[in-house]
C-alpha cells in the first residue's frame, strides 16, 4: 500500500491543485493533503483552518484523500503521516529548479524521495498568487477554483 503526501500552502485550492489531488488518488492507495503555514508566500486570503476546509469540502470526491494541517519541516509530516513519497506539482520549467532543490534537501533530511507529476496544460498557467492578485482587485476566477472557493470568495467580496 503507497501512502503520499502533497503538501502545499492552497491559498486558496484551485482546480489545477485539484487535479494533481485527483492524479494522486488515482496513482496511489491514499493520498495525505497538507496546508501549510508559509510566511515566505506573503498575505494570505485564508487562514489555515479555513483552507483545511475548503480543501476538504473541494476534495470530498475522493475517497482515498485525507486532509490535515501544519506548521513545521514537511519531511517531519511526511513521516509523521507514514507517506512513502512527497508528492509535487510542475506547472512550468521554472517550478522544476525550486522544487527540485527542495526534494533534494527533503532527501538529505530525511531520505523521503519527491515525485514529481506534470500539471495539465489546461491548468498549468493556476497559481495561489495569481488567483489572490485577481481577487484582491475585483476580478472574476470563478472557473479557476472549485465551488466551495468559488462561494467563499464571492463572501470576502461582498464586504
């Protein structure tokens, strides 16, 4: 039985997270979904118990996928949680030269290997950056997240 983790910060989840969720799931016997805390990524639109819900109610289709939080070395989740792999999404050549250095630091830390899995070009160009840049101006990405974001996010702009 493969355990993964695909952790990330979902600031918020969008479908392209939600396909790479869905890929998991059907590659793996459980996938472990994790948000995270991340200062380094800037003001967030939702907080952590928020986006662990929203992740939750936007991956409710997949049986085998569990949603948890965290604050610390993901390596020390991933073996925390059992997951045999880390699991990252490549939207483009430039994701691959981080992710790339962080799969090697996770290995040196704790000998957990990253896979990598190719987003759809459909969804390749979805970025949590982008989607909080739009909102926070007033535009529509609607058809870029799934319906309990979609709701939410109608909610923090009627205020």
């Amino acid at each position: 039985m493969t355990r993964v983790l695909y952790p990330g910060s979902f600031d918020p989840i969008h479908n392209g997270h939600v396909e790479l969720a869905e890929t998991a799931a059907g590659l793996f016997d459980e996938v472990v979904v994790a948000t995270l805390a991340n200062p380094s990524k800037g003001d967030g639109l939702f907080d952590l118990e928020s986006r662990m819900s929203l992740i939750q109610e936007s991956l409710e289709h997949l049986s085998n996928v569990e949603v948890t939080k965290f604050d610390g070395l993901v390596v020390d989740l991933a073996i925390q949680a059992g997951a045999d792999f880390i699991v990252k999404g490549l939207r483009a050549v430039s994701d691959f030269e981080a992710e790339l250095q962080m799969a090697q630091m996770n290995a040196a830390l704790s000998g957990v290997q990253t896979l990598f899995l190719p987003s759809a070009s459909r969804s390749s160009f979805l970025a949590s950056r982008l989607i909080r840049e739009v909102v926070r101006l007033g535009g529509d990405v609607g058809p870029m997240v799934p319906p309990p974001v979609r709701q939410r996010l109608e909610g923090k702009l009627d205020r």
